[in-house]
C-alpha cells in the first residue's frame, strides 16, 4: 500500500467547512442529499476524485447504488457498473 503523504494543520476556510458539515449532519436531512455531502466530504478529505456508497439490501440480498459523485459523467458510469455482473 503506497504512503499517504502527512498534511499540515487546517486552515480557517477547511475548519469552516468542517464546522458547516458537522451542523448539517446534526440537523434532520434527507439521506440522498446527506449521503452526496458525505461522499463530497471524503472526496475533498482524500483528494479522490470521486466516490461511492452502496447500501445492503437485506430483502434482495444485493448492494444497491445511492451515490456517485465523480468529476466527470463517464467516471460516475463506469464506477456503477463495477458491480453488474
């Protein structure tokens, strides 16, 4: 596994955001939209470009696709299929 590089102390703007995240997550939300700002969240955090949730479905015993946000469109399709098959 390659090394993460260390990252310096936040600066104002990120502890803003963070601050403005951590509100919203204590505030009642819609899961989808909640679950987009999450992915955004980690995405900013791990310098990725873009992310995923999947959510077990119990009564199909199958993941289920709720989120993608990636940069481009043609990245967010071919993440959903990584799972069709």
């Amino acid at each position: 596994m390659p090394e993460v590089p260390a990252r310096q102390g936040l600066d104002q703007d990120q502890l803003r955001w963070i601050l403005g995240l951590t509100r919203k997550l204590a505030a009642p939300f819609d899961l989808s939209t909640m679950l987009e700002e999450v992915v955004d969240a980690a995405k900013g955090a791990l310098d990725a470009e873009g992310g995923t949730v999947w959510l077990y479905d119990a009564p199909s015993d199958e993941l289920v696709l709720r989120v993608t946000v990636y940069e481009s469109r043609a990245e967010a399709f071919l993440a959903a299929g990584l799972a069709t098959d």
